[in-house]
C-alpha cells in the first residue's frame, strides 16, 4: 500500500502516529498533507501565498542605525493652511480707459501744428493744430447771417401772430446753425466768439480733451485731412496697467479681486499692492498662457509703458492634510510615500496628491492626519526596498 493511501485511511490518532514515525524515517511529508487537505475539501495554501491587506501595502525594514546613516527622517502628515504664491512677469502697458483719438468731422487743411512732434505733453484745453476749412467757414457765414436777420427785427412791423411765428421760425434756424457748429467739434466759447465778432473764424483750433502724452502724431504742416482721420492720440500716464502672464494649469486658482505685490528694478524697494482686475477670456497657443491686468498709479510719470515688473499673487488654498514634496516619490505613473510603522519597518504606500503650494503637496487619498512619512533619504529606502524585490 502506498503512503498516500494510508493517510486516506488512517483517522485522526492513526494519523498523528504515522506522521511522527514517518519524521523519523526522514520521509517528506508536505505533499502528503497537501494532498490529504484536498480530500477534505478546500485546497490549503503556503503561508508565502495568503492574500495580503488590500490596505497594506509591502513592507521594508531599515535598522535604525543605517536610518542615521543614510539620513532618514520623518514628518507627520497634518491638516494645516496652505497658501499658493504665483510668481510672473508682468509688461507696463497704456490704460486703455485714458487713450484719446483726436480727428476731425470735416475736410481742411493743417495751417498751424502747434503739437508738433511725439512723445510732447500737452494739457487739457491745449490747443493741438488749427485748420482750415472752406465747409466749416460757409457754417459760419450762414450763422452770422442768420444773427443778422433775427437782429434787424421784425421787418413787417406787425406785433401779430404771424409775426411772432417769423420771429420763432428765425430762432429756430439759427439755433439749428448753432448745433451744426457744435456737430463740427467749435466749442460753445468759440461759438460765442463769433456771435460777439461778428466775424467768422478763418481756422478751427483743435484742443487735446486730456491731459497726457502725445504718443502718436499722424498731423504734419500743410497735409489735408478727411473727416475721420485720426490725427493725434494722446494717453494719460497717471495710472498705467499692468499685464501679466498665467500659466494654463494656474488658471483655476486666479479670480478677479485677488491682490497682488507688484514690484520693479527700476524701483528698488518700492512695491505696488493692486487687485486683479481682469482675466482675459482667451489663452495663447504658443505659451500655454492667459492674460490678467492690474492697474497701478504712475507717479510722476516714471512708469514708462513696455517696461517689465515683478508680480506675485499670493492665494489662500483653505485647510488642507499636506505633506511635505520631498516625501513623493513620482514615478510618472504614480505618487509613493514611504509610511514609518515603527521599528525600522516603512510601508511603501501609493497616493493620490491634489495642490502643491510652498513645497508642501496636497493628499487626496492613501493617507490619514498623523501618519508619520519619511521626508529625507526617501530614494534610498526604495533603492534598499527594489533591491529586496519588496516593491517592483
């Protein structure tokens, strides 16, 4: 009878008494057993192949006395305030809102360039440039015309109703001129000028509306112009914008209101706190990055436009369980931190990261508040743990 055969046969005590007289005769009895496991039911396994915790993750063991020689150390994960800083470069730019297009409504001829060259400041009511216009000049003599009807009175001498309607009638037209010299850009104190002359004025003097810099002049002596033409554009500089660049993946933590510290070489230790003031809708397909403008005062004006500035926004991220980014191993596919269990034992644990801020990053998922992970010598210990084969 074979060995095997006699184990099916055998109960419990016969059993234990045919094991041990086996040992003895340095039989190996392992395949015996398993097979005799079988007959009862479910197969055994080997220690070596019990499933392990689904939350545990495979073990490595540093000596505390290699830990000090390699530098280990530890840190408590904790739920703590993080705060994003987003370093830029930011570009003085023209505020847009101060920007003045002067032109003209009518055709003439520049006679007089009194602003004469670019980059001149002028104040408001300054005057730019005077024209001459064979259109504006007829307005005029119509005006005066009219004035000097309404002036001779009421030719009938008649105080009726169809006097007083004439009279009304007159008072309207010249009216209606007076507008048409408005509608021309003549100011109502030229306007009054010409009523108190009696003389048409030859040229119309145009002023700048602003006070500012002429930062382009289109005007030169003697050129005709068309109604439309821009002739001049002048920027107010006592408020500049600032316009910066946002990385893609920065974008979702930028709102408008947010403040910023803005600062420049040209003003050492000088620094302007100015809110977001607007996120602009589209993103560059060569940087991968979207616009946001601030606006700062000029004072002085010594804020020149193109020049660059320094500009971080720092964010409140909230409460957040954090560790440390030194702590990661990422291995492209995913995030390991090391767990210390005590005793030298680190459980290599695979994590889910959110927020990185400050050289702090935040877990989503793999760890719990306290759990204490190592921060220093981290690639050493998955060295020593890929070198046992713990950990592939």
């Amino acid at each position: 009878m074979k060995i095997t055969d006699a184990v099916k046969k055998a109960t419990l005590p016969a059993l234990i008494l045919l094991i041990a007289s086996l040992l003895a005769a340095g039989v190996l009895v392992a395949p015996v057993l398993a097979q005799h496991a079988g007959h009862g039911g479910a197969p055994a396994q080997s220690p070596a192949a019990e499933p392990e915790d689904e939350e545990e993750g495979p073990i490595v063991d540093i000596p505390l006395d290699k830990q000090q020689l390699i530098g280990v150390k530890t840190v408590a994960a904790e739920v703590r305030p993080l705060h994003k800083t987003i370093r830029t470069v930011g570009r003085v730019a023209y505020n847009e809102r101060r920007l003045a297009t002067i032109n003209t409504k009518f055709e003439g001829w520049i006679e007089t360039l009194h602003a004469d060259y670019a980059g001149k400041y002028v104040k408001k009511g300054e005057p730019l440039a005077e024209l001459y216009s064979p259109e504006l000049l007829a307005t005029q003599q119509e005006f005066l015309s009219l004035i000097a009807g309404a002036r001779g009175g009421n030719t009938t001498g008649r105080d009726d109703d169809l006097g007083r309607l004439r009279t009304q009638d007159t008072e309207a037209i010249i009216a209606g001129a007076r507008e048409r010299l408005r509608l021309f850009d003549i100011t109502d104190e030229q306007i009054r000028q010409i009523e108190q002359t009696g003389k048409a004025v030859r040229t119309l003097t145009i002023h700048s509306p602003v006070n500012g810099y002429v930062i382009r002049k289109m005007a030169f002596q003697g050129t005709r112009v068309m109604p439309g033409d821009a002739l001049f554009d002048v920027a107010d500089l006592s408020t500049v914008w600032i316009i910066s660049d946002i990385y893609e993946y920065e974008l979702s933590l930028v709102r408008e209101g947010q403040k910023a510290r803005i600062s420049l070489s040209y003003f050492p230790g000088r620094e302007f706190v100015s809110p977001i003031e607007y996120v602009y809708p589209t993103l560059s397909g060569e940087t991968r990055t979207a616009k946001v403008r601030f606006t700062i005062p000029n004072p002085g004006g010594r804020l020149m436009p193109q020049m660059f500035t320094n500009v971080e926004v720092k964010i409140n991220l909230g409460r957040r369980l954090a560790i440390p980014e030194d702590a990661v191993i990422d291995t492209g596919v995913r995030q390991v931190v090391y767990v210390d269990q005590g005793d030298g034992y680190f459980e290599h644990r695979v994590v889910t990261l959110g927020l990185r801020a400050d050289g702090m990053v935040e877990v989503l998922k793999g760890l719990a508040a306290g759990e204490n992970v190592a921060s220093a010598a981290v690639f050493l210990i998955d060295s020593e743990a890929k070198l046992r084969g713990i950990v592939q």
